[in-house]
C-alpha cells in the first residue's frame, strides 16, 4: 500500500516525506521517482545508499540543481549520466530564448 501512495501524483508533499524515510528502498524508489515529490525531500534522496534511489533522484525534473551537480560527480555511472542530462535541461530553462524560438 505505501508503495501504491507513494506513486501516486495526487499524495501530499507531506505524505512523501514522511515515505522518504520508509525503510524500504521500494518505497524510497516510488518517492523518488514521483514528479509532486518536492525538492528538499529529492534533495534528502539523493544522498540514499541505493544506486537505483539515486538514479531516479537524478532523472526526476524537481531535482535541485545542487543536488544534481553532486550526483554528476557520484561513483555510480547511470547516476551521473542522468544528473548531467538533468542538469543541462536546468541549464537551458534558464537561459533565455530567442523571440524566434518562442
């Protein structure tokens, strides 16, 4: 059941933050992975122990940049790749567009 809450878009910020802590990495992994999951709480996730924990940490959207620039650095290959990619596309949200390409 923690599981299926911690999926779910529509589960309060402060709901997965208290599932942030869950013993089970599953649940952790669900967290991580939801797009509601607020930045301080992926800021928290991505310090877990569990490779996988990281590696959605660093793919999820909401990542703070901070957190991103030290999982870019992380031991884990797939954690760095999806930390670099992330932070490009923070990189390139805040420069600004051309009025051509608006």
């Amino acid at each position: 059941v923690r599981i299926w809450v911690a999926d779910n878009n529509n589960t309060s910020a402060e709901i997965l933050t208290r599932l942030a802590e869950d013993e089970d990495w599953s649940v952790r992994q669900s967290v991580a992975e939801n797009t509601n999951t607020p930045a301080e709480i992926l800021y928290k996730l991505s310090k877990d122990e569990a490779g996988i924990i990281k590696v959605l940490v660093a793919n999820n959207p909401n990542t703070p940049a901070v957190a991103l620039r030290r999982l870019a650095k992380d031991t884990i290959w797939e954690v760095r790749d999806k930390a670099q990619r992330n932070l490009c596309k923070h990189l390139d949200s805040d420069i600004p567009k051309p009025d051509s390409e608006r």
